[in-house]
C-alpha cells in the first residue's frame, strides 16, 4: 500500500498540472484540429496527453507520438539556429519523458525506459540539468516497478546529487522518499525470507531516509508530502517492531509500536485535512492492524471498519484484501465483545470466531483474485525486462550484420576496379599491338579507320542489345491497367541504375477479387540483375497466376525453391537471389496479408505510420536454418495507405555531407506527404532524390510503391 501510494504522488511530481474539467479537454481538442504545425501545436498534443494519461493511457501514447513527430520536425528546422536550438532539444526530451510516463502507467516498463533513456540523452547533450534530474528519478521508478531495488538506488542517488546540485528541495525531498521506499522494499524482502539482521539494518537506512525527506518537506510546506512521510515511518516502526519480537526485545517492540501508532495519526490527522481518502483509508488500516497488536481490539475495530468502507467506496481492493485480513485477525485474538458491523448486534465468543472465518474467507477471495491477476503482470514484467536485456546484444548484431554487409560490398567494388583496369590493361596492349602491326606492315589509313568503324559498330551493338532488353523488361513489369484495378490512387517510383534493373514490380487481380503486389530487389543491377528480375517475374507468374497459390507466404516459400532449384541447375553464385516485399489483399473482408524477406511495409493510417517487418532471410541460399516465411494480417480501413519500397532511395548517397538518405528520413517523407494525391506523391519522391543526390551517381535501384486503400 506504501508503494502504490508513492507512485501515483511521485508521477504527479513529474508529469505536468493535470486539470480534470471536462471542458478543459473539449477545449485542446479543439484547438487541435485546427492548429498549425508549430511549437504551440506540440505543446496542445503534450498537454492533452498529460490530461488522459490515467483515464486513457493508450489515447496519450497516440497523442505523444504525434507530439514527438512534429518536436522533431521542428528540432530540424530550428538546429541550424543555436539560439532556438536548446529550446528545440528540450521539447523533444519533454515529450519523450511524456511518452516514458503513458507507458509507465500502462506497466509497459520497456518502451517506457526506452523513452526515459532517450530523453535523458538529449538533456545531457544541450547540459539541461533539470531534465537530466527528472528523467533520472523515472528510471529509477522503472527499475522500481520492476523489483530491480539496486539498479533504482543507483538512479535515485544521482537524482538526489544532481538535486543538491541544483538546490531543489522538491527534487531532494522526492530523491529521499524514493530512495527510504527501495531500502523498505529490501528490508521486506529479507525479513520474509528470515534474514532478520539485514532487514533491520535496512529498516534502519529507510526511515533515515523518510526522516530526512520529511524534514524538507515540513519546511516547504508541502503538506502532502508530510502526511506521506509520517504514513511511512510509521510502517517502518511497526514493521521493525516485527523484527523485534522475533529477537526477544519485547520492551523494543512496544516501544516501537508506540512510535508507529502517533504517525500513523499524524498522517491520518493531515489526510483528514488535505481531503485524501486513499492515503486516509491507508493509515485507518495501519492504525487498526497495530492496535489488535496491541490487544486494543475496540480501537482497532473502530478503524479497521473506517478503512474498510472507505477502500469500498473508492473500490480500492488491494486496500479491502488488507482490510479483510486485520479484522479476520482481529476477531480471532480478540478477547473482549466486538459489535458485528453486518448484524448490528454484539457478538458472543463463537460468533466471534465465526466472523473470523468470514472475513478470513473474504481476505482470501480477494487475495486469490489479485495474485491471479500479479501473476499474470509478473509474466509480463518478466517478458519486457527479458526483453530489454536482449536489446542491446541485438543491437550490436545487426551492426555487426551491416558492417558486414558494408565490408562485402567494398570488397566487390575493389574487385570491379582491378577488373576494369585489367580490361583497360588488355585494352591498351590491344591497341600497341594494333598500332606495332600498322607500323610493321605499313596498312593504310584505310585500314585503322575500318577498325574504328568495326569497334563503333560492336559498341553500337551491345547498346542496342541491351536497350532491347530494357523494351523486353519493360513489357514484362506490370502495366498500369492492373494497377488502377487495385486502386485508382496508386503510384510506381522505378529508376534504375542502369539501363536494365535488378529490381522489379509486380501485380495481379485475382478471379476472386484478391489484389497481389511486390516490390523485389536482385542481386546486382544491369545486365545480371536484370536477367534475375526477368527470373523472378516469370517465376511468379507462374506460382500465383498457372498454378493460383493466393496465400503470401507460401508465394515466397515456392518462389525460393525455384528460385534455388534454378540456380544450382544453372551453377550460378550460391549469394544470388532476391528481397521481396509481397502484399495480398482479400477485398472481400478488406484483410491485407503481408510477408517479406529481408524487407517490410508500411502503412500510414491517421498520421501514424506502422511497419509490418518481413522475415530476416533471403529469396535463395540462407546460412542459417531455412524456414517457412511469416504471413501478416493486417485489418485495412478506408485511406490507409500502404508502401513498399527496396532499399535503392535510403542507400542513396548525398546531401551536404555526402551520407545515406536512411530508411527513416524516408519513412518521415511518406509520412509527411501521405495525404497528397498518389502522383504528386512520386513527383515528390523524384524531386526530394534528385535534390539529396545532386552531383553524385546514383548507387543502386530503386523501386517504391505506393497504394491508397478505397473500398
């Protein structure tokens, strides 16, 4: 009861003034739909956030997210001004620390430290202390909520150097409050499992603690948080006079419950006055559980049905099973009358006894409904912290994966290099040797001028061959009649490297009204990956249109075989083959069904862009352990729209320092520009390359696709 009360008065600490009117939403949202993308923009989303966060946390991990989009976006713009920077970086971190505490509520304790640790990343960059304290104190509530007791120490001891640092005395009080409740939650820890020496030690550290946060507090005037602190040094008293009594030190534990029961008041006196019933019925339910200690049963039968029907009316039922189980106690030692709270008629000793029972039967039906419901947030708690320590080794790995990647590639140019230069080498020999010849026998200029011609002609040849593949590829990708049957608001950006592509796109409409589409990415570009392309076009015709295989996975399953039953006829590289994004989409119950390999989709619906990630493995040979490919449904709505892409456009080298375009700036693209008409979309997407590129070539393929869900 200590813990929660804590945590719902410390998130108030740090989550912004809430307000509860009505209006005062009606009001935000107002002003939202009509606002413009600026600061007072993020500050409204921020704002409503913060209002729905206990009543509808899901609602503000929305709003939050369109907070964090737009703070960004104007982080960006703002950058390049060093007087509107920090202001630019704090609004971002603050909107972070916002996102950390809506998942906070919801227990989801991952994305929350995700959040928290963000923020404070940004914070420490631009020295912004106060931040850095605030973000500090919510990771430490997050190990908190976790049981991780030392990690949250050590967040709640920078907290309260930083806020000593800075002289906040709410920061202080707050650091030494968090940091007695860890050293409490130790102590309860070792005194249950017996080891009674450690846990007096820490009873001890924890209301050192309290003792110092009240202190603060008293002479702030922050009445709240007094009657918080008297709460909890009276359950230190009381649970250190447990510990007593199992030494012997009876006179020790008399004594101690003594100091319990006045705080316990005091508390109780100050909820009185401030209006609080949760943290009344919380000491009501102390003061009652230490008079029966005491053998004050008629005191203790007084509060202990004060507390009960206060933690009814507010349906506190963690306070209820407490309840319960002290006036079960309660009638059990009992040794005078007690008047029956249900019959309203004074008890003799077996009625007594009866009641014990049925309150005790009370407790446990209580007590089993919420260990069912702990247990089963334990095993989410167990999962997200699994979770997170996976993170950073997975995080490395696929570093180690694009380094990798990186490597190989650079290894392939050298290797185009010293190929062109042996060519040039060969060519040169070619060229002295002609020339020895012309020199040695004399041949006229007739003769050099009718190998040029011959040169010219064979060039002239293979440009002409390969343009004529280029018409036959063209044929081969579908043409836009099929693509304004699957929506009439679509688009294909297709620019390949070459003349001929490696990537290709794909569409069909089924007999029963199902949309098929990919976006696929060769091995290679040209001349090689266009006979690839050429490969796995007729390929999949041949899968979904001959032999009318519907489902997405099972296209990619088949089309792998092939694809490697292919190869190893042909003796081709055991590393060629394809990426493949492939959507299908059933009309009938306007369900999209998704798999990828090595690629994904994205879908943008109201603002908020989704991915759907494919499965980590190739359309060919794979190293590891082959597997069947993930199909993944996908519920559309009208206007949603859906994008696959290869990875041409985000390795594009350019801009001012020559770097990668990135997946994410061009996620952000298709978010901003999401709304506009499909075409100009594309318009959009050429100009935005051809500016990033400038004067650099262009290093790959590229192929995006573009689809406005209308039904």
């Amino acid at each position: 009861m200590r813990t929660i009360f804590f945590f719902v008065s410390f998130y108030l600490c740090f989550l912004s003034a809430f307000y509860s009117q009505q209006r005062y939403i009606d009001s935000l949202t107002n002003l939202l739909r009509s606002g413009k993308e600026d600061t007072n923009r993020v500050n409204r989303l921020n704002d409503l956030g913060r209002e729905l966060a206990f009543s509808d946390p899901d609602t503000s991990i929305i709003l939050g997210k369109q907070a964090l989009v737009l703070a960004e976006k104007l982080y960006r713009s703002d950058v390049s001004k060093p007087n509107q920077k920090k202001a630019a970086s704090r609004r971002v971190s603050s909107t972070l620390g916002n996102l950390g505490a809506y998942y906070w509520i919801k227990a989801d304790y991952n994305n929350a430290l995700d959040n928290y640790l963000k923020a404070l990343k940004i914070d420490e960059d631009v020295k912004y202390k106060n931040g850095i304290a605030r973000h500090l104190g919510n990771i430490g509530m997050v190990y908190f909520a976790q049981n991780s007791y030392e990690q949250a120490l050590e967040y709640y001891f920078k907290f309260l150097e930083l806020g000593i640092e800075l002289k906040n005395k709410n920061y202080e009080a707050t650091s030494l409050g968090n940091i007695g409740n860890a050293y409490c939650a130790q102590a309860d820890m070792a005194r249950v499992s017996n080891d009674l020496n450690k846990a007096a030690i820490l009873y001890k550290k924890a209301l050192d603690f309290y003792l110092q946060a009240l202190e603060i507090d008293d002479q702030l005037g922050n009445k709240s948080g007094v009657a918080r602190h008297y709460g909890n040094i009276g359950s230190v008293n009381s649970s250190m006079a447990e510990v007593s009594r199992h030494n012997n030190n009876e006179t020790e534990a008399k004594a101690q419950l003594e100091k319990a029961v006045n705080y316990y008041l005091l508390s109780t006196k100050m909820a009185e006055e401030l209006g609080n019933n949760n943290l009344l019925a919380i000491q009501l339910g102390n003061l009652g559980s230490v008079y029966t200690t005491q053998k004050k049963y008629k005191e203790a039968s007084v509060y202990l049905f004060r507390a009960l029907e206060l933690n009814t009316k507010v349906s506190a039922f963690s306070g209820i099973k407490h309840d319960y189980e002290y006036l079960s106690s309660l009638y059990e030692r009992s040794n005078v009358t007690l008047p029956d709270k249900i019959n309203n008629k004074t008890l003799n000793k077996e009625d007594m006894r009866l009641r014990s029972l049925y309150y005790y039967k009370k407790f446990v039906e209580i007590r089993d409904t919420i260990l069912s419901e702990e247990k089963k947030k334990e095993l989410v708690r167990k999962e997200m912290n699994f979770d997170f320590q996976k993170k950073e080794a997975a995080t490395k790995a696929e570093q180690d994966k694009k380094d990798a990647i990186a490597k190989e590639a650079l290894k392939q140019k050298e290797q185009q290099r010293n190929y062109f230069i042996i060519g040039f080498i060969i060519t040169a020999v070619l060229a002295l040797y002609i020339f020895w010849g012309y020199k040695q026998k004399q041949r006229s200029n007739q003769i050099i001028t009718s190998q040029k011609i011959l040169v010219d002609t064979k060039q002239k040849e293979i440009l002409d061959s390969i343009h004529y593949a280029q018409r036959i590829q063209s044929a081969l990708l579908t043409n836009n009649s099929i693509w304004q049957k699957i929506s009439q608001q679509h688009f294909v950006f297709f620019k390949p490297k070459d003349i001929v592509s490696g990537d290709f796109y794909w569409a069909f409409e089924t007999p029963d009204n199902k949309s098929i589409w990919a976006a696929a990415d060769c091995t290679g570009h040209g001349v090689p990956g266009a006979f690839m392309s050429m490969l796995g076009n007729s390929l999949l015709n041949e899968i979904v249109i001959e032999n009318k295989i519907y489902k997405a996975s099972e296209i990619l399953n088949r089309l792998r075989a092939k694809i490697i039953l292919a190869l190893t006829k042909e003796n081709v590289s055991q590393n060629d083959g394809m990426d493949i994004s492939l959507c299908v989409w059933d009309r009938s119950n306007n369900m999209l069904e998704f798999s990828g390999a090595n690629n994904h989709a994205v879908i943008i619906r109201d603002n908020t862009l989704q991915k759907i990630k494919g499965d980590k493995m190739p359309i060919g040979n794979y190293h590891g352990e082959e597997k069947s490919f993930t199909s993944n449904e996908f519920k559309l709505q009208n206007n949603d729209t859906i994008y696959l892409y290869t990875d041409g456009f985000a390795d594009q080298f350019g801009g001012p320092k020559g770097k990668k375009f990135r997946y994410k700036q061009l996620d952000e693209h298709l978010l901003t520009n999401h709304a506009s008409d499909m075409s100009l979309q594309a318009k959009l997407l050429e100009q935005t390359f051809l500016t990033w590129k400038g004067e650099l070539v262009q290093t790959d393929d590229i192929c995006i696709i573009g689809i406005k869900v209308l039904t």
